[in-house]
C-alpha cells in the first residue's frame, strides 16, 4: 500500500499521536505511582489508628496555621499533598467561619475545659477577623472556661488576639512587637521612564489614589493625609481593644524611641522582661515550664508526656456539623471575596459572572427567604461590580431581602456591590468607602523603539487600531477621560440614592477617601455596627422569619474532585515535614511583583475600575 502523501491534516495527526503517546507515557510513570501512594495512605489511615476522642477536661489547643479569611482559595490536591505538613506556610489559609464554629461548639462541649491559642503560624487576616474571634473567646470565658496564649513572638496581629487571654505566656528569650500602622508603597515613575514605558492615567478623586506608584516617585499629600486618618483611627480601635482587654493604658502599647529606651534599659536589655514589666504578658515560660504549667492545670494526655489536649484540625474535623437534608425557610450566605474581575473566577476571587450565579442560585431556589452577602473586598473591574449589583436588586425584586456584612474591606467596588443592600453592617475597623473611579493603559512605543521595533499600518477610522505597542491619540484619551467623570457620577448618584443623601453630601465624603467603618457610620455609608451574627439576624428579620436555617451557597466541587481531595488528605499525614523560610530578598521581590500583579490582573473591558488601594496594604 502507498504511504499515505504528508498533508498538513496527517502532519498535525501525527503530532497530536506523539503528544498523546507522551501524555501516556507521564501518566504511566507519574500518576500511577502516586495513586498508589494514595492508595497505600488510605488503607493505612481506615485500617489503624483508634478513633480521635476528646477526654474529659482537655484542652483545645488553636494551632493556626495560615491567614484567617472569609473563604479559602481552591487548592491542587498535588500540591496539597506535598505542602500539607509544611509549617508556616505563607498561602496557607484558616477560614474564618470554620474557627468561630469550632470556638462555639467548644464552649458547650463539657469535655473542653480550656482553650490555649498558639499563634506562631498565623499570619493575620485583619483586625475586624482577629476581633470577630477575640468575641467568640469571650463567649467561650463566659461559659466559665480559661483561654490561655502561648508564644515565642508576638506581632501586632498575634498580640490582638492573645489579648483575649486571661494568661499570656512569653518565652524567656521572645518579645512582643507594638510598632503601631504604617503605609508605605514602591514607586515606579522614574523606572517606566528610563525603560521608556508610558502610563495613561485617567482618574476622578482627590484621594484616589491606586495608581499614583506608575505616575509619581513619592506619596501625594492628599493620599498621605487620608492615610494618616485612616491608619490612626484604625490604630485607636486596636489600642482601645487591647487596653481593655489587658487592662493597661492605651498609651503604654506603643512607647516612643527615650521611653522604649529606658524602659529597656530598666529591663537590663531584656526584651521579654521589658514586656512583663509592661504588663504585656503575665509570665515568661520556656516550652518545657508550659508543659509542665499545662499540664498541672488539664492533666497529663494519656500518651507521651504532653498534657491532656486536642488539636484544632483534629477537633474541627471531629465536630464539623452534618448536612441538614430537610429543606427549611433559610438565610442564604454568599461570600464576595478578593478582588472583583470579570467572568468566572475559583473561590478567593470575585468573578462577575461566578458570584453573579451563586446569586441566582439563592433567587430561585424557594427555601431561600433572604441573603446575606459576606463583603470582604477592595474591588476590582466596574463592569463586574456593577453586574453582580444588578443580580442583588433581582434577588430584592424576587421579594427576598439583601443584607451586607462587611468584612476586613468593602471599599470602591466592593462598596458598590454593597450600596444597594436593604441594611450595612460594618466593623469598627473595616476599611470602606473609597468612593472614587480611575481607568490607566500603558503604551511601549517609546521603549520598543528603542530595540528598533516600530508598529504601522492603516486603520478606517482613528479609533481602530488602539494597541499597547502605538501612541494614544489625545481625542482617545479625552473620551476615555469623559467616560470615568460619568462613571464617578453615577457612582456617586447610586450611592446618594441608595443612602438617601444628596450628591453634595456623598461627593465631599466621596473623591476616593477609605474611611473606618467606624466613621463609615457617623457618615451614614452603613447602617451600623455588627459582625455576621447580626446580619443573619437581621435578614431573618427583614424576612419575618421566626425559625430558619442558613445556606452556605458556594462554588461546588465535583464527586470526582472530592474525591481526590478525600484521598490526598488522608495520605497527607504520612508525609515528612518541611519548613519554608522565606529570604529578605525574596519578600522585596514579592512586594515588587505584587504591586504590577495588582493592576495587571484588571481586566475591565472599558479600562475603568473601582479599587481601593490603601485596602491592600
């Protein structure tokens, strides 16, 4: 038989053959191994072990291991896999509603006697997170139960929550870090110019100031004055909150540069002695001293020497509530998460038309009586923002209530898809407002013209033919520019309709200004002050239900990917431990790439956006 002639369809068979024969050939010699691997983990964690029990009077030690948020990013089971015993992992998670559940279930749970918070591997999450679970250890004293905190450092974030404790213990050798807020960012304007870069900047607000790091080489005195507001008012709640809690004056948190010198030289150098004598901590306890403190007050465990506890992993998979299969009268939850982008986006990110279909899924299904919307946002793309606002007017249409709990943020966009809520709860610390719009493109004709690469050709009209590599023409950028003033305009009219002030009013509190949500409530851009229990509450209210359940609507996994999350989990634990440090350089790079991945993962189709830029910080 003659060979078959080489067309460019046989030619493109023959090489999607060889593709598949080498995607075989990976699977063979990598998947299988690994499945078996799984495989192997999984008869071991169901045929050995006994199950996790809780004996009577132990304690729950809250090992956290990660940022506290409001919904966790989807992992890759491979990589779960390997970095599941990696200790102080920067992109690991503790999501927020998960840890208040297991601090109430422990509060009524007779076997848990104490709660011990060792904080090493958190890595923050916000202050109004950090308060929502300083509450929740209150609840948990009132129901004449001790919280006690233990720690080699304590950062400012770790030390809100450790205020909550009615024991603080610090190692001999550790500190305690109070250095109060700052805001600082890299400035590019002088390094876009020697690369020949340049940045169109289109903006409305005084105090919008998202882009001034591609425009200037320092901070512009107006977004330092809000700055300043800002990070003091934010600073006097955390101060307030501490001094309460720990009982000593607000001003003896943060000492200026003689006082601190003093004090420590009082302390004869010693920074933990300093932080006794302060009245930071109660005592000072090597890891052996807390052992030994432990377990006089719970009892020693039944194995090993430690002292009678369970750990949070081990206790949250314990007590994880069971699926309710009865339908009932519900609050639906939906948490808008992340910045807001376009289209479909995994959990941990806004996407117009992910978020906008989990809203619809509350619209239409009958059980649902009302919503809360969980905000946790600096905003993102104004088509988006706008998109999913218009699925919470259908859900108020549809008769069913929409009641918003601001989180750590809700500003700009994430202040947009808020505004029209039937009720606004805010915390004292939330950062909100940033009323304000801004568009920016980059052009590289100067720089490409630098290698000798030029762009030319014809177009039918002077609109056609925009691109990044050609200079924008001034009547472009006179259009472009017109369309933010309209977006400013309606954004500032939405919110003097929706809060019923006047256009005035709303624009000399507006220009892009980030206000608390304590001063968001004395300016009336929220209703008032509350966390997520009263917002339930609240939309149960609106919605005059008397009993009722709450729904969790979220992005859901396939049986397949449960899975194979099901099975990497239990593998997980036979895995070696490593620890990850990360180097000074490696943090500058971070910061570096951080700040152009900021902007660079906007994708407004008209280049027009609604973002808080002091939210990031």
């Amino acid at each position: 038989m003659a060979r078959k002639p080489l067309t460019t369809r046989n030619t493109l068979a023959l090489i999607w053959s060889t593709i598949n024969f080498v995607r075989k050939l990976i699977i063979n010699l990598v998947f299988f191994p690994v499945f078996l691997l799984l495989l192997i983990g999984v008869i071991i964690a169901f045929s050995s072990g006994e199950e996790t029990r809780v004996e009577p009077g132990s304690a729950l030690v809250l090992d956290l291991n990660g940022t506290l948020v409001d919904q966790a990013r989807p992992v890759d089971p491979i990589e779960s896999l390997l970095m599941q015993n990696k200790r102080d992992r920067e992109d690991a998670e503790v999501l927020l509603s998960e840890l208040l559940y297991v601090i109430e279930n422990a509060s009524h749970d007779d076997r848990i006697s104490t709660i011990v918070l060792d904080l090493a591997n958190l890595h923050g999450g916000g202050i109004s997170k950090l308060e929502a679970v300083g509450t929740a250890l209150n609840k948990f004293k009132e129901a004449g139960k001790s919280v006690v905190a233990i720690g080699d450092w304590y950062g400012q974030g770790e030390y809100l929550l450790a205020s909550y404790a009615d024991t603080i213990y610090l190692n001999p050798q550790g500190m305690v870090s109070l250095d109060g807020f700052a805001s600082y960012r890299m400035f590019f304007k002088s390094a876009l110019e020697k690369l020949k870069i340049k940045t169109h900047v289109f903006r409305v607000g005084t105090y919008k100031s998202a882009v001034e790091p591609f425009i200037r080489d320092d901070m512009s005195k107006e977004a330092k004055e809000a700055s300043g507001a800002l990070l003091g008012d934010i600073w006097q709640s955390f101060a307030d909150t501490v001094s309460s809690n720990r009982g000593i004056p607000a001003e003896n948190l943060v000492l200026d540069g003689d006082t601190y010198l003093a004090k420590l030289e009082a302390a004869e150098g010693d920074s933990a002695k300093l932080a006794l004598d302060m009245g930071w901590v109660d005592a000072l306890a090597s890891a052996e001293e807390f052992r030994v403190a432990m377990v006089d007050k719970v009892g020693k465990a039944k194995e090993g020497n430690g002292f009678l506890a369970i750990h949070y992993d081990e206790y949250a998979k314990l007590v994880a509530p069971s699926p309710s299969f009865a339908p009932m009268d519900s609050v639906a939850i939906v948490v808008a998460k992340g910045t807001i982008l376009n289209g479909y986006q995994a959990p941990g990110d806004i996407g117009g038309e992910s978020t906008s279909e989990l809203l619809r899924k509350a619209r239409f299904n009958k059980h649902v009586k009302a919503l809360v919307l969980r905000v946790d946002s600096p905003g993102g793309s104004a088509f988006a923002s706008e998109q999913i606002r218009q699925e919470l007017l259908a859900l108020q249409a549809a008769g069913k209530p929409v009641v918003v709990s601001m989180g750590s943020m809700a500003a700009s966009g994430g202040y947009w898809i808020s505004a029209s809520a039937d009720y606004i709860y805010a915390t004292p610390t939330t950062l909100t407002g940033s009323i304000g719009i801004f568009g920016m493109i980059t052009t590289f004709e100067d720089s490409l013209a630098s290698l000798g690469i030029h762009t030319d050709g014809v177009a039918t009209s002077e609109w056609a033919g925009m691109s990044a590599t050609r200079t924008l023409s001034p009547k472009l950028e006179a259009v472009i520019q017109r369309h933010i003033e309209r977006g400013y305009h309606e954004f500032i009219s939405l919110v003097a309709k929706e809060r019923n002030m006047t256009l005035e009013q709303v624009d000399s509190i507006a220009q892009g200004r980030v206000w608390s949500g304590k001063k968001a409530l004395e300016l009336g851009l929220v209703d008032a002050m509350g966390d997520m229990d009263d917002a339930i509450a609240k939309a149960a209210e609106l919605a005059s239900l008397d009993t009722f359940d709450t729904e969790l609507i979220e992005q859901e996994l396939t049986p397949e990917q449960k899975f194979i999350q099901e099975m990497f989990a239990q593998v997980a634990a036979w895995m070696p431990i490593s620890v990850r440090q990360s180097t000074p350089l490696e943090q500058m790079l971070g910061q570096l790439s951080g700040a152009v991945a900021e902007i660079a993962a906007f994708d407004d189709p008209n280049h027009v956006y609604l973002y808080c830029e002091l939210c990031s910080q």
